[in-house]
C-alpha cells in the first residue's frame, strides 16, 4: 500500500495521501507505476472513444492526449522539456542540470513538445479512425507503456544526477527482476485485452525506446533525475503509438 499510496499520489492527480516519503516506498511505486499508466489510461481512453463517437477521429486523439497531459498536471511534459533543454544546451553536466531546474522552458523544449505532441495526436487519429475501441486500446497501451519505463529508468545500477527531489528518492531502488515482471505482466495484460499481439510488441519497443534515451541521459548528466523520468514517460508512449501507427 505505501508504493500504490506513492505512485498515484506522485504521477496523477489523484488526492491520495503519501504515508510514507523514503526510497523504498519510491522503489514500491515505480514497480506499481504500471498501475498508474492503465487506470490514467483507461479514462483517458474512454474520453477520447466518447470524443471519436460524437466528433470524429481527430477530436478523439486530441481529447485523449489533452486527458492524459491534465490527469498528470503536465509533469511528464514538462520533463520532457527540460530534458531536450538539457541535452540540447552543449553544455557541461552541471551547467545542464542548472538549465533543467529553471521554470523556463528554452527553444529546444518548445520544439520538443510541439513535435512529440503533433506526434502522439497523429498516431491516435489514425487508430481513431479504424475505430473507437482500436483508438481506445492505443491510448492506454501508450499510458501502460510510459509507466513501465519508469521501472526501468530507477534500477539499482542507475544513479541520481544529483542530490534531493523526486529523482534522487527512487535512483537505484528497482531491481531487474521486479522491472521485468512489471513489463512482462503489462505485456500480456495489453495482449490480452487487445486479442492480439501488437500490443505487446509495442510495450516492447517503448522499453527500448525509452533506454536509448535513459543511457543518453546518465551519459549527459551523470545519473537521472525527475525530469528524466517524465521524459522516458513521453519517449515510450511515443514509441509505442508509433509502432501501433506503422504496424499492421
């Protein structure tokens, strides 16, 4: 109770109250992030259905992404921005996690979130415009997906960039095994709902998607931090509705 209490009362908006704030009630929450990513998902997803249903396929991504980006007031987004400002900046490791701390958001950020946005909102339409239901199981995959990162992102051998905020309470708290089951659990979950198997497989690739850019950023900034987390969210949700966009 204490990692659930955890994940949702840090990665939604949802009022729950964190009993316990220590590192291994973070490492409980980032394995029990999934959970996060299917019930944020599953709402979103019906909202966007709805939005399909009475407007048409392109109000249904919209409204979908819009429901995502409000159920977690932004924070991956906004992770996701500050990272490309990061990483774009050139700059050495603590000039670049000073960059990431301002509550600006620079060139590289803007541009970042416009792309990934335009991105994710084209992917759903297309899914959309197959049908309700296929656009619906796109939006939570995407959701499932994001969350499973995060597992990923805080195991044992990665560090914290630096001391203090959410990054440095769960660095290095997940062991492999826990992250795998998570991912393989969502894997089968996703598969079996969607009857078929293309749902797992874009699970999978958001993974991999998702430690591109986790192995970037330990590399770049010496560790993760906050901010990484709400960027290897995006990056697997992206990659995931990519591979449901491109497949068959």
């Amino acid at each position: 109770m204490p990692g659930l209490r955890f994940a949702f009362g840090t990665l939604s908006v949802l009022r729950v109250r964190v009993a316990r704030w220590d590192r291994e009630a973070g490492g409980r929450a980032m394995v029990c992030a999934p959970l996060v990513g299917l019930v944020l998902g599953a709402f979103a997803a019906g909202l966007g259905a709805l939005a399909c249903w009475r407007g048409g396929a392109l109000l249904g991504a919209v409204t979908a992404v819009a429901a995502l980006a409000a159920l977690t007031r932004g924070l991956h987004l906004d992770g996701l921005a500050d990272v490309a400002d990061g990483l774009g900046s050139g700059k050495p490791a603590e000039d670049a996690l000073r960059i990431m701390k301002q509550s600006d958001i620079g060139p590289f950020g803007v541009l970042t979130l416009l792309l990934v946005l335009l991105a994710q909102i084209a992917c759903l339409t297309g899914q959309f415009a197959l049908s309700p239901g296929r656009g619906a199981l796109a939006v939570l995959t995407a959701a499932v997906a994001g969350r499973c990162a995060l597992g990923w992102g805080c195991l044992r051998r990665v560090p914290a960039a630096r001391p203090g905020g959410l990054g440095a309470m769960v660095a290095s708290t997940v062991p492999v095994p826990a992250a795998a089951a998570g991912t393989a659990l969502s894997a089968l979950a996703l598969a079996l709902l969607g009857l078929h198997p293309r749902y797992a497989l874009a699970l999978a690739v958001a993974q991999l998607a998702a430690a591109a850019l986790l192995l970037r950023c330990v590399r770049r900034f010496g560790g993760i931090t906050g901010d990484v987390l709400g960027a290897l969210v995006e990056t697997a949700a992206l990659a995931a509705l990519l591979v449901l966009a491109l497949g068959p």
